[in-house]
C-alpha cells in the first residue's frame, strides 16, 4: 500500500521521531553506563531515523516547501518526545510546557497558513 505524499512524510517523520527520541533521550535511564558505549548505540539508533527521515523529506518536498516540512518535523517532535518524556522517562509535564508548546503550535499555523 502506497501512501499519498500528503500523508506518507507524516507517517515517516512520526516514525523517524520515536527512533530519533530514543537515540537522543532513551539512555538517559541508563546513566551508569559508560558514555562511549551510549554514544555508539544512540547512533545506531540514529540510522534507522535517517532510514526514515529522509524519505519523508524527499516524498513531502513534492506537495510542501522545505520550510513546512520541517515545521511538521518539530511539531511531531515535541508530540513525540512529550509522549515519551512521560511514559518512558517518568517525568510530568507542566503548564509551563503547555504554554510553550501552544506558541510553537501558534508559529506552526502561521507557516501552513500561507503568506500574510
């Protein structure tokens, strides 16, 4: 089953951001073990997120600008990394990155909206 461009970097760029999370934040739970040996994994990980990312990139560039990919990009990263952030890393999420979060979305908008 192929995936219509509009949707397939989407799909992509969700699954290169739970591989690029771990890679980045997924060792934070295993702080004993020796930084050189987290680097190496965290990049292995980071091949499979290439794998994915890129392609999503190539596929979106046909139907979206280079600036509203990677708007699409950070915005599921920031779902991505919340997600995890809470149920992998125990940590909460406060008002405080609501807020935040809601500017980034309000600057998302403002890129798919179209010129002013």
């Amino acid at each position: 089953m192929t995936l219509p461009p509009q949707i397939a970097p989407i799909v992509l760029l969700v699954g290169s951001n739970v591989f690029m999370t771990f890679a980045w934040y997924g060792h934070l739970k295993f702080g004993s073990k020796p930084l050189w040996i987290v680097v190496l994994i965290s990049w292995g990980i980071a091949f499979f997120e290439y794998c994915l990312a890129v392609p999503a990139n190539r596929i979106g560039h046909t139907v979206y600008s280079a600036a509203e990919l990677k708007t699409m990009q950070e915005v599921i990263t920031l779902v991505v990394f919340a997600v995890v952030s809470v149920t992998y890393l125990g940590e909460k999420l406060t008002m405080n990155h609501a807020v935040g979060f809601a500017l980034i979305a309000g600057g998302a908008w403002f890129i798919f909206r179209g010129p002013l």
